[in-house]
C-alpha cells in the first residue's frame, strides 16, 4: 500500500485508537523511553489495521518503515493498548510521521485517530535519529468517563549537562479521544525540566567532564495537575514549576503557577478544543519566569 500522504510540516500526526490483538504487557510505569519499544508482532498487527503490506522496524539495510516505537497498556482499560511509532517516508524529501494508537487486546478494531492529513501546527517536531518516544497515561480525568493521555518527545542529540550550558527534559504533549478521533490539548509540547550549570567549569574531553569539582546546577521541574474547576466541561490544568540548586542552595527563584482552561472550538460537529492560559501563551510566561531570577543567580555566588 502506498505511505499515507506527507503533509508539510515538521512531522505528520496520525491519531489511532484500535481494539484488538493478543493480550500483552508493553511497559510499565518508570521505565526509560527505550523500554516501552513495541514488539514486533504488535507492529505486524498495526500495519494491517492501516493497510500496510509490512510494518516493521527498519534494518541496517534501510528495509522498513519504522523508525522509533512506544507501547504502552492503558490504564483506564487495561484491554486497551496505546501505541505511537515514527515511520520513515517513502518520498526522498519527505517528513517522518507520527502515528499514535490505541488497541483492544480483543477485537483488534479501529475504534479512532488522528489525522493530519491537512496539515497541523501542534505537530511535535522529532529527529528520527535520535530522539526517543515515550506514552504517558498519568491520570489526566478531564471529565466523567474522558482521560486524556501523552505522548512525551525525549531530545536525544545533547551536550552532557557538565559540558553544555543547558539541557532540556522531554516536550510533553497532550490527546483526547473525541468520538472517532483522536485531538491535541496543547497548541504547542510543554517541556518538563531544564538543567542549567549556574556555576563552575567543568573541564571537558570528547563532549564527556573529566573534572567536576565545584559544578552547580540550577534544575528545574514542572508538573501539571487537575483543578477542582472546570471550563467547557473539562477540568482546569494547574501548571508548576519549582526550581533547586544541586548544591542544596535555596534557590531564589519564586515557584511557577499558571492555570490552564479549556475552550471547545467546533469546525462543523466536531471540537477542535484546545487548553490555554488566560495570562497569555504558556510557554512564553514560563520563559519569563526562568529569565526573572538571573541576576539573583549571580548574586548568590559573588
């Protein structure tokens, strides 16, 4: 079967959510984004849900469409099984894409997804190569009977934290099920932890600290909650952040606290809904809170 269409943007989202398969356990909870890899029989039973001859993962010899695989049981249904696997183009200028699935350990059934098919900014932006996927089922209740989920991008091409001036955390990005397919809740990924050396030098070799000594990191770390409140029918999203010093300073950066409403959107019956803050764009308003305490860093190590 012809590859689904490529459409132009950093990378094409495809949504599905699928009943069937035989009963198997992909990943448990904590592990690293490598250990949720999907097997290969699930990857078969997937392309055939799709309607590809073959799905399966590319080999040294460039045969195979799959890049970098997640799966994960759902908790909220344990007979269903979220997926999300990046396949590599067949056109030589293409984009990967994305395609994000659910499946019913019983009746291996299509039951929804999500297609870009036209195009969509909220695309997370990923490098086959080198970054990782990871499926995170925290219990995002948004309302009786709705349970969002996400799928969390880890940035693999980074500077050792000791020899690079910051490191990110992964770009988490939030989905719904609506009917028959599947929407995003962010209108851009929400990164979940920086690290930022605040002071020292660390003497380096090949990319990798030879010496260490008198290093500190500033680390910081956001999560995000369910409120009692609600908009729209679903639940607020509390966004924190908390920052700490690797030394055991008191960090003087005061603690992050933005609230996130839902807004339905419908194009024709369908809601293309999204979550925003009423003070503005989220990532912008995080970007400010961690330039606010720069001069208060220099000050605690003069």
């Amino acid at each position: 079967m012809d590859i689904p269409r490529i459409i132009k943007t950093n990378i094409c989202i495809l949504a599905l959510i699928a009943l069937g398969f035989s009963p198997l356990v992909y990943a448990q909870a904590g592990q690293k984004p490598e250990s949720q890899r999907c097997r290969n029989d699930v990857l078969r039973d997937i392309g055939k849900l799709y309607h590809f001859d073959e799905l399966a993962y590319r080999n040294e010899q460039g045969k195979g469409l799959v890049l970098m695989t997640a799966c994960r049981i759902w908790p909220y249904d344990e007979s269903i099984t979220l997926s999300a696997f990046v396949i590599g183009s067949s056109h030589a200028e293409g984009n990967p894409e994305l395609i994000i699935g659910m499946v019913d350990n019983k009746k291996n059934q299509l039951l929804a997804r999500y297609n870009e098919a036209q195009g969509n900014a909220f695309a997370p932006v990923i490098d086959a190569d080198k970054d990782h996927l990871r499926i995170d089922t925290a219990r995002y209740d948004l309302a009786p009977g709705v349970r969002a989920f996400a799928i969390d991008v880890f940035k693999g091409d980074q500077d050792d934290p000791y020899c690079g001036a910051e490191t990110i955390g992964h770009t988490r990005h939030p989905y719904v099920k609506r009917g028959n397919e599947i929407g995003a809740l962010f209108s851009q990924g929400l990164t979940m932890s920086y690290r930022t050396r605040i002071k020292g030098d660390a003497k380096c070799r090949d990319g990798k600290p030879t010496t260490t000594q008198g290093v500190v990191f500033e680390d910081i770390k956001l999560t995000i909650t369910m409120s009692k409140n609600t908009s729209d029918g679903y639940a607020d999203l509390i966004i924190t952040g908390v920052s700490t010093y690797s030394d055991g300073t008191p960090s003087p950066r005061k603690p992050f606290y933005s609230e996130m409403k839902y807004s339905h959107h419908f194009i024709g019956n369908k809601d293309h809904g999204t979550y925003a803050s009423p003070n503005g764009d989220l990532n912008s308003l995080i970007r400010a809170w961690r330039g606010d305490v720069k001069s208060e860093e220099r000050e605690t190590y003069d």
